[in-house]
C-alpha cells in the first residue's frame, strides 16, 4: 500500500569523491539467528538469476550487518563497511570505490575512468519502523566507448550535425571573410604596381565591416594615386615655369657677359638696359612664383581650427580693394568652420581675380542649405571664355602671363577650401567671373 518513491542516481565522476577499496568481510561476532539463515537460502537462487540479468552483484544482510545471501562471504560481517553502516542505521546510501580488475583492460578501454570503478549501493529494508535487513548490491559502470557503440545512430547523427554545420559556417566564413580578404590583398599587391583598374569596389563585399574596410581603403589608395599624380603633374608644372625666365635670364646675362669681351663687338647701352630689364623681369616672375607656391603649400596644411563670418572677411575686403564696388547680401552672419585670416585670403584672391581683369563691382551673396553655406561671388569683369572654363582651377593656368600672372590663385583657393571640408565651382551662366 505504500507509494512507491524510486531513488534516482546521484553519483558524479568529476564532482564526488572517490573511496578506497571496500574492505574485506570481517568474521561475524556472533552466529546468524537460523531464521534469517533459512531466509537467505531460500532467496539465493532468486539473487543469481537477478544477477544474471542485472550484472550486478547483490548481498543480503540481516539486521547486525553479517552476509545472509551471497555467492562468497556468507556467514561473514559487513557491518564496518562505510555505506552499510549508514544503511543499519535505516539511511540509503551509494558510493563510487576504486576497482581492481583481475584481467588486463583493453586499451581503449583504458581511456575511460568507468572501468576503474565500481559504484556500491546499501538499500536498508525498515519493517515496522525497524531495520530488518540491507540489499547491498555493487556494479561496475558501463564504458563510455559501450555507450556510444549503443547509442551509435545518434552519435553518428550528432557527428553529421556538426560536420554540416562546420561546413556551413566554414562556408559563410570563406564568402564574407576569406573571400574579401584574398581579393583585397590581390587588389592591394595590384595597386603597389600602380594596375589603376585594382581601385574600382570589390565584387563580393561579405561582412558589412569588411566592405566598410575594403571601401575606405580603396579610397585611400585612389586618394593616393591622385596624389601623386598631382604631384607629378604639378613638377612638371614647375619646372616648366622655372626653366623659362630662368633661360631668359642665363642668355641675357651670357650676351652681357660676351659684351665684356675687348674682342667683341660693343653693344649699345639700350641694349644693355633692355637685357638688364628683362633679367629683373624674369627674376621678378620667379620670386612671384616662388612666393605663390609658398602660399600653395601653407593652404594645402591650412589648420582648420577657429571660425569667423563672412561679414568680417567683407569688411576686410573693402579696405583692401579700395577701386572695387563690394556689395554683400544674404546670411553673412552665419559663422563658417575657418579662420579668418585663411577666409581673408580666399575672398582676396577671388577679388584682386576679378580687378586684375577689368571688374568695377564684386557681389557677394550668402545663403544657408541645410548645415552648409554657399557663398555667390560674381564680378563684372571680361568673364571666362567657354574653352577656358574647365582649366580656371589648375595650377599656373593663367591668361595674364605677359602680365605677371602665376596661375595660382584660384589653385590655393580650392586647397583651403577643401583642407576645411569645403568646395569651390565656376557658375554656368551670368556675365562677368560668377
């Protein structure tokens, strides 16, 4: 009538401890009572045949601990053994004990600790509130390898699931890691030859922060390439400014040098004079270009710290171009992300532009789009010709070269303006330089 309330395992390998041994049956102080003698027999045969299908061994022992049932230590006490102590005292008790083996293991088997242990059980049998007897069995764990042998179509199933999805994620991994990665290394090996194609996006992009990577830096080595291709152009530049008053000057100092010679023929002093003017000429031509390539240079690394408004740079505009009509209108007090002495410089460059071809009126208008502010200047001067207008902003393109004219500075216009995030750009229509 009693509910039955079975005693599940609790038993760890990694976490509880393991006991020595058990220690041998010790003689009984006193014989067994008959009863329980009798009793014994007449179980044993049960106990083999339970052995035979459980692979357990079971002993059976009366109410003072001595063996009752049993293939061996029948007659013998078990009383001092740790969980069959427990056991007299009416408590369940299981231990793990280390196992000795009579045969030699195999060797795989040997990997697993189940064989080296032997798990012991000591079920109290309480009759009327009274030990009346133990069960106490003992077993050797089954091996790990017997379990999966047993339990071979799952562990097979669990060793495809995790090859498929090693292969999957082996697979995401190749297309939105390795994949870009090879091809940016590939592009990088490429651009080092200077291969221009290498710089358009990669075809396959993968993970968001590769294409992120890979995008700035394809920027980069564009950014580069343009670099240094403005500094190969801007050389050639250069040296073709530089060589043509530098030839003016060295024949016009050979011809007055031969004019030394007894030998030669005296050249008139207008002679000497005009060769002498066009020395200082040219070497004037020079310390111009010098001095806007020195300004072309402090714009391009211009710090872009400070703020000022276009107001301000209006007022120092009229006090520096006193022949120049300046009319501003617009939002002039918004402030602009530049100082105002680099805002000076711009706005001059753009009006002495405007007086050196011809211009009696400078409008300037002020307009905010956005988080931006687009300023409008235009002149009344000669204008730009149409087959000029895509060359105003290269460097020592000028139509004043007879006159004195670099051709640098709109150049250092547009590098201050883009070394603090802005941009400048020639307006399609209206007379004059808009």
């Amino acid at each position: 009538a009693e509910p039955y309330a079975p005693i599940l395992p609790t038993l760890d390998l990694t976490t509880d401890d393991m006991l020595g041994r058990r220690p041998e049956a010790r003689p009984a102080a006193a014989l067994a009572d008959p009863s329980f003698v009798a009793l014994g027999a007449r179980l044993a045969p049960d106990l083999v045949e339970i052995q035979q299908v459980t692979l357990a061994g079971f002993r059976l022992l009366d109410p003072k601990g001595v063996v009752i049932a049993g293939r061996e230590e029948i007659g013998l006490s078990l009383a001092h053994v740790e969980e069959v102590a427990e056991a007299l005292e009416g408590r369940f008790r299981s231990v793990m004990r280390s196992r000795i083996s009579k045969h030699e293991p195999p060797p795989l088997y040997s990997w697993s600790r189940g064989t080296a242990v032997r798990v012991f059980t000591a079920m109290p049998i309480v009759l009327r509130g009274r030990v009346a007897g133990v069960v106490y069995a003992s077993r050797t764990p089954s091996n790990i390898f017997k379990n999966f042998y047993d339990e071979r179509g799952k562990v097979a199933l669990a060793g495809l699931t995790i090859a498929g999805l090693a292969l999957l994620i082996g697979f995401v991994f190749q297309r939105t890691i390795t994949r870009p990665m090879r091809e940016l290394m590939r592009r990088t090996a490429a651009i080092g030859r200077g291969d221009r194609s290498a710089l358009w996006p990669l075809a396959h992009h993968g993970a968001m922060e590769i294409a992120q990577l890979s995008q700035s830096f394809l920027d980069m080595a564009a950014n580069l390439q343009n670099r240094s291709d403005f500094i190969a152009t801007f050389a050639a530049h250069v040296s073709h400014e530089l060589k043509s008053p530098l030839t003016s000057i060295q024949g016009a100092a050979e011809l007055l040098r031969d004019d030394l010679d007894p030998s030669a023929q005296r050249m008139s002093t207008e002679d000497r004079r005009r060769f002498l003017d066009n020395i200082i000429s040219d070497a004037g031509r020079l310390t111009a270009v010098v001095q806007r390539l020195r300004e072309l240079a402090r714009a391009e690394a211009t710090p872009t710290s400070g703020s000022t408004t276009a107001a301000d740079a209006v007022v120092d505009l009229r006090s520096g171009f006193e022949t120049l009509g300046i009319e501003a209108n617009g939002d002039l007090d918004r402030a602009i992300r530049i100082s105002a002495e680099s805002a000076r410089i711009i706005i001059s460059h753009l009006a002495d532009n405007a007086a050196r071809h011809g211009a009696t009126q400078l409008t300037i208008a002020a307009a905010v789009q956005g988080e931006d502010l687009r300023i409008a200047v235009r002149d009344n001067g000669s204008g730009i010709s149409r087959a000029n207008r895509d060359k105003v902003f290269d460097s020592f393109f000028t139509t004043r070269r007879d006159s004195g004219g670099t051709g640098m500075g709109l150049a250092i216009v547009r590098a201050m303006l883009q070394a603090h995030g802005g941009s400048i750009a020639l307006a399609e229509d209206g007379e004059g330089a808009p």
